[in-house]
C-alpha cells in the first residue's frame, strides 16, 4: 500500500487517467492510423503488410507455390 507522498501522486495519476489526459488517450488514434498504413492485402490468407517489399517476402516465403501477383513481379 502507498502512504503519503505515494499516495496522493497515485490518486493524482488516477484522476488525470480517468480524465482522458493519460497516456491511452489518443490509443484509438492510433489504431486507425495504423490500420491506415496496411494497405496491401495478400489475396491467399489476407494477411496486411505496409509496403510491397514486405508483401513480396511474405508472399514468396509463405506461397512458394501460389502464381506471384503482378503487381509484384516488378518489385
């Protein structure tokens, strides 16, 4: 248990937390700006990668066997 100093700064902490000024405050924010970033979509198991660099490694380690798209052959 806190005593004191401790336990007014927690309180403090809670309250400022319980506000909205915490740190999860713009955690939605954030999850659709990182959302926003996975645009390529792999067409096999729907797997999101950000960039087509990524998504060629994925595709040729996971689909060795599956036609490469053609928007990748050029990558």
């Amino acid at each position: 248990m806190a005593r004191g100093q401790q336990k007014i700064q927690s309180q403090a902490k809670a309250k400022e937390k319980a506000a909205g000024k915490g740190k999860g405050h713009n955690l939605h924010e954030h999850k659709k700006a990182a959302a926003k970033a996975l645009t390529h979509v792999c067409p096999v198991c729907k797997a999101q990668m950000p960039d087509p660099k990524t998504f060629k490694q994925h595709f040729e380690n996971k689909h060795p066997k599956e036609p490469m798209p053609e928007d990748l052959k050029d990558v």
